[in-house]
C-alpha cells in the first residue's frame, strides 16, 4: 500500500508560484521528473505510489501519457505565468513504478514532448528506471534514439532466496544480458541494489556486491531496506514469518560495500550512491539533494521550484480527472522558510561527498565538530577547510549528525 502523502497548505488549481520562486531562477537547473505509476507485481517491501493492473479499476495506462504531456504544458505555462526564468531541462528522470512496462514508444513520446515543451540542454542526463526482465535489446536501443543517457535496473541482489523474499520476479542470470544490451546502445548503467533483507547473511551480500563489481556498471546505488508500514513484507514480519533486519548487521553490509566498490574504482558522492567518475553521477539526484528546481509529473509527484514544494494527488484516477478538468494535479504545497531551507541544506548536504558549509551549521556547535573529529566522524581536513564531511564512521550515523546540527 502507498503511504500517505505529507500534510500542507492547499495547493491552488491554476498552479501558479509565489514571487519568491523566480528569485535566483538563473542560478539553478531545472529539471522534470516523469512518474510512471505501474508495476506488473508489487513488492512486497515497496510503499511508494505505484499500482498493478487489479489495483487501477477504470484507469487505462494506455492513457497516461497523453495526461504526463498535458502536466508538461500546464507546468511550462504556469512557471511562465509566475514570472520563473526559463531554462531548458537539463535531466529528466522516467521513474516508478516501472516506466518500461509502457513500452518504448510512449516514453518517446513523453520524452519528446518533454523536449518541444521545455528544451533540453545539449548534455542533458536522460534517466530511465528499469527491471531486468521489463526490456529487451530493441527497447534499450529505442530508448537511446529517444535520447536516454542512462538507465537504472533495479538488481537488489543476486542471490534468488532473497528476490523471493522481496518479491522480485526478474532472474538474476538475466543482469549481465540487459546491461550488455544498455552497453551495446551506448547507454550509461546504473545498479540498484538492497541490503539487510530479512535472512541476508553478509556472506550473501558479498556474492551481489561481488557480482556486481563484475559487471562493471557506471553508477552502484546501495540501500539499506527499511520496512515500511503497510506492506506486505511489514505484515509477514509481525507474523513472525521473517525476523526484523538488524542494525548492527546493516553497518556491517554498508561498510562491505564502501570497501568492495572502493577497491573497484567507485567513489561514493552521496551516503548511497558510488560512481565509476563524476562523469557518472546522478545529476538528477544530485539536484534533489542540493535543492535547485524540479518539477514532477504525475500522480504522488513532488516538486520544487525556488523554496517552494509541493505534491500531487496520489491515485491515477483522481490524478486523471484534474488533468482532464485542465486544473493543477497537486494536493497541497509548502513554501519553505529560511530556517526550514538551511535546515534542509544541512540534512541532506551531510549525506555528500563534498558534505556542508561549516557557515550552515547553527552556532554554537564548534566544538560539537570538534568532537565528531576526534571520534572519527568527520574529516578534519575538510573541517579545517569550512566543510562538514562524515567519514565512513560518519556515514553509518548520518541521519543523527544531522539531527543534532539542526
């Protein structure tokens, strides 16, 4: 089951932004992401807003590209309206749900769409989120033609007893094959993988990380599983059917990981994210995680532009009928303080490789800093240079540096 969308201000159906939005518009990139809201099976740890074929009684996903480029126009119109710079889009990210169960003609189409609507710079990052078994070498090669730079496939791991356990349905033995076919259309690759499944031992996860390095991708993403309320895997684990993932374990497959893909040439950039170069980053991410301008499309996305974010109604129905009544798709909004901004750039700047402003962080915690410096938490030579940087150590506590620099 999705989660429920966050709580704010009523969002106005003609869409338009405050005069504080456009302020410094020249400064940031901008950039689309495109919801896809489908999946033929769904996982049984995943909350995000996604449905499968028995869940969307009355929706077509035949339709749904025609209603993504009819947000695409309203969002162009509606930033011009609010006085917003232009700005050709300089990523764009087809994610989901599984964008590729469309197939690759309506993600040209969107992409295309996206392209007439809003320009694309000329190394614009085009990303599209993939399974292993939703794509075929002739999808892969469409794809490229449409001007998709990168793909993500969505791995987890190698060892089937615990796809079975998340509820996977691709074949392991099917990864080399797609990421060939990606090579092969001269498409960037980008692996996603889980640990800390319930019955991962770090013999196991050592095998996929292993596994991993020997395909060779551009971009690994690494996360630790967190069980959300509501989904399936929550259910079987208060059942007693499978045994809460332990803290203590998830640092032990987080530092594996730092160290098998550090050995393989990977920096990590992010707390889980590693790149071949920063050629290979994820740029679209990236603007997420230092606040410039995004506008999402599609039911449950999130937006924002110049301090301001807001979301959009969740069910595809519901998100249809706006869309079809030519009225804003989104929920609610919230126009972001100073202080809620700088709380935000510390948050999320801490999880980064070049991590945050000594001049962000609230006064009075100098020789907090000093502290985590001498328990190994934070790089002093990047203290030293006016940055906040966790070590690795750091990294495994990131989220309470942050909290206590906030």
């Amino acid at each position: 089951m999705p989660s429920p969308a966050p709580e704010g201000e009523v969002a106005p159906p003609h869409g338009l932004l405050p005069a504080s939005a456009s302020a410094g518009a020249e400064s940031r990139n901008l950039g689309l992401y495109i919801h896809v809201p489908f999946c033929a099976v769904r996982c049984g740890y995943c909350d995000f807003n996604t449905y499968t074929a028995q869940e969307l009684d009355g929706v077509s996903q035949a339709s749904y590209p025609a209603q993504a480029m009819a947000e695409m126009t309203f969002a162009k119109r509606a930033l011009d309206d609010s006085g917003v710079l232009p700005r050709p889009l300089s990523t764009v990210f087809l994610g989901g749900g599984t964008p590729t169960l469309l197939g690759p003609e309506p993600l040209a189409a969107m992409l295309e769409h996206a392209r007439n609507t809003f320009g694309l710079e000329s190394d614009a990052e085009v990303t599209v989120e993939a399974n292993p078994d939703s794509v075929s070498a002739l999808d892969l090669q469409a794809l490229a033609g449409a001007g998709v730079t990168r793909v993500s496939f969505g791995v987890q791991s190698s060892d089937p007893s615990v796809l079975a356990t998340l509820d996977r349905t691709h074949d392991p033995e099917r990864v080399p094959a797609v990421i060939q076919w990606a090579r092969d259309a001269e498409i960037q690759v980008s692996l996603d993988l889980i640990y800390g499944t319930p019955g991962e031992t770090l013999e196991s996860w050592g095998t996929t990380l292993q596994s991993a390095r020997e395909l060779e991708p551009d971009h690994v993403s690494a996360y630790a599983l967190i069980v959300e309320k509501g989904t399936a895997l929550a259910a079987r684990i208060s059942r007693g059917e499978l045994s809460m993932p332990d803290d203590d374990l998830h640092a032990e497959m987080y530092t594996l990981a730092d160290q098998l893909l550090a050995e393989a040439g990977y920096a990590w950039y992010e707390v889980s994210n590693w790149a071949r170069t920063p050629a290979h980053q994820s740029r679209h991410n990236l603007s997420y995680w230092t606040s410039e301008d995004w506008w999402g499309i599609g039911p449950g996305a999130h937006s924002h532009v110049g301090g301001v974010r807001w979301w959009n109604v969740k069910h595809p129905s519901a998100y249809a009928a706006r869309i079809g009544d030519g009225v804003s798709p989104a929920q609610a909004r919230e126009i972001l303080s100073d202080a809620t901004a700088q709380m935000e750039r510390v948050l999320l700047g801490i999880r980064l490789r070049h991590g945050v402003e000594v001049t962000d962080i609230a006064p009075g915690h100098q020789a907090q800093l000093a502290e985590w410096v001498s328990r190994g938490l934070l790089e002093g030579r990047e203290l030293l240079a006016g940055r906040v940087v966790p070590t690795l150590q750091g990294r495994l506590v990131a989220d309470f540096l942050a909290r206590e620099l906030t």
